[in-house]
C-alpha cells in the first residue's frame, strides 16, 4: 500500500536541462510531485520535454540544473536501476534476437526477473516466441519491449510514447495490460501520449508540460471538478473576468469558454462538466495560443 510517508514515485525541484551547453533549454523550473501509485498522462505538445523528461527520470540523462528523484532514489543509481523500468520511444531490442532470446537476455540482466508475466504479456499478443525481433509489426515490438519492462517487475514504469503507431486494437490491448499490471502491483505509471483519449479513461495524474516547463501536475478528478465548460453570448463575458479562461471561442455571437473559475460565475450561461480530454486540449491550445502570442 501506498502510504502519506512513502517517497513520491517522481519528484523533481528546480529541474532544468540543455542538450548543448549553450543551447536552448528542453527543461527550465520544474518543480513537480507525482504521488506513488498513480497512472500519470505525461502530454504537451511536440518538443514540450516530455522524452528528456523520462530519460532524466529514468537515469538516462543528467539534470543540468536542480534535481529528479524516482521513488526517493536519485535516477541510474542502483536503488533506483532495479524497481524502475523505462520504455524509450525506439523500443531497444535487438533484431536478430528470437523473442525467447529477448525475454533470456531480460532474465540474465535482472535480479528481479519474473519469467511468468514477461511471458503472459507476449502470449497475450499471439508473438511466437520463436519469431525474430526484427521481423515484428511495431505493435508487436512494442508489446515484447513492455513484456521487457514488466518482467523486471519494477515499482515505477516510465513509457514513452508506448500507443504511438499502434491500431486501435493493439493499443486498447497494450492499455488492458498495463492497466492489469497496475491493480495487480500497485505500479506506479508515468506514460507520454498524444492520444487524449486513451488517457481520458485510464489515468488519474496529469502532468501537462508546455515548452519546458509544468504547467500542470494535479489529480485527474480535481481537474475535473477544477474546470467547466460555459457557452452563451459574447455579452456575457466580462463576467468570466475574475475567473480562469483556459481557452475562448467564438462563433457568431457565441461564446464558448473552458473555465477555472474562482468561485461562482455570473452571467447567463449554459454550463458542460468537460472532460479530461477537453480540458487538456484546452490547456495544449491555450499554450500554443500564448506561444504564438496571440490572446487565450
Ligand atoms: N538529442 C537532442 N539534441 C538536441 N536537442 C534535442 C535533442 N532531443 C530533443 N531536443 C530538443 O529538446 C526539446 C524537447 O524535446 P523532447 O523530445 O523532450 O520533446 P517531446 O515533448 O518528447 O516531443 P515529441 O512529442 O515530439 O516526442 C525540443 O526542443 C527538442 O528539439
């Protein structure tokens, strides 16, 4: 179980990292919690440091400024190495290997190996296991590079990208699984995707990134409950000025507004719950809207 003690699955202070010395910054203040046993949606828009966000995460970049814990350990370290497993987005695996080869090699690098899940989660995929890694659909790649993941039976999993190029069947596949996985153990999830509406049904974190820097990092129920979506006429919105808008538009004389408001809203308004695929597309258009400097 999870309790009030227990080090946050991510925790990052003042994180910030350059690629080059003097070049842009992929991370500036980031400063961020993820509690232990949530199933997080890493999302914000290409470029927005989502990738440097886990190889940080996942040890396989140092922090040029501030600092990244994973379950309370500094990342790449030994505590952290065993309970922490991280998906990059080119899936490393070699293609000559058969997938029982691949599934050996996780066996023989890790202490914690656990045979009988890495195997269920490539069964589950109908991949034979004497089919050679390099001659697999990408889906399939992906579900043997999960199946990696999984048998290390780590206590944080990081996944970049894990739906990106999948069917609609493959990836509520690969959903089913690690969502099996995390009722089963209690494994704390940290996913990158651009597909919203996968997330909308499976995570409980957010952790919304926008050109280097969190813009959110909150309960997905609180964001729920934290936004509304008004419609009603253009007349109608100095009464949204002592509020949050998140994102306007307008048709006509209409008004749509995604809102944080601050305490009850004046006006005449018809009155949506979003959810959480509006409200992040909200947060995503809005950055990109104030990137671009035009007004939210
Ligand atoms: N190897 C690299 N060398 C130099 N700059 C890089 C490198 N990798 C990423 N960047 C830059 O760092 C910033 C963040 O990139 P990152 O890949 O972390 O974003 P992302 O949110 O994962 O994007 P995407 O959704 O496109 O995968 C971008 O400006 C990117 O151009």
């Amino acid at each position: 179980m999870t309790g009030p003690d227990e080090p946050a699955a991510l925790h990052a202070t003042d994180l910030g990292f350059r690629y080059r010395a003097r070049g842009d910054r992929a991370l500036r203040d980031c400063g961020f919690t993820v509690p232990r046993g949530r199933i997080t949606a890493l999302v914000g828009r290409n470029g927005a440091g989502k990738s440097t966000l886990l190889h940080l995460a996942g040890g396989l970049l140092n922090p040029t400024h501030g600092r990244i814990r994973v379950l309370g350990s500094a990342p790449g370290t030994a505590a952290a190495r065993t309970r922490v497993a991280l998906l990059t987005q080119d899936r490393p695996l070699y293609p000559r290997f058969t997938v029982a080869d691949t599934l050996r090699m996780g066996g023989k690098l890790n202490p914690s190996w656990d045979r009988s899940v890495a195997e269920r989660v490539v069964r589950e995929g109908d991949i034979a296991p004497t089919a050679r890694v390099g001659e697999l659909s990408p889906g399939r790649r992906t579900r043997v590079a999960l199946a990696l993941a999984l048998g290390k039976r780590p206590d944080l999993l990081l996944l970049d990208e894990p739906l990106a190029d999948l069917d609609p069947v493959v990836r509520a596949e690969i959903m089913a699984t690690l969502m099996a996985e995390a009722a089963e153990r209690e494994v704390s999830i940290v996913m990158s995707s651009h597909v919203l509406p996968d997330l909308e049904q499976t995570c409980d974190w957010v952790l919304l990134l926008r050109a280097g820097r969190v813009e959110l990092s909150e309960d997905a129920d609180a964001l729920r409950e934290g936004h509304t979506l008004l419609t009603g006429h253009v007349d109608e919105e100095p009464a949204l000025r002592e509020h949050t808008v998140v994102r306007r538009r307008t048709h006509g004389r209409q008004l749509t507004a995604l809102v944080r408001p601050r305490g009850p809203v004046g006006g005449d308004w018809h009155v949506e719950r979003p959810g959480l695929e509006e409200i992040l597309l909200g947060h995503l258009q809005e950055g990109a809207a104030a990137e671009n400097g035009e007004a939210a």
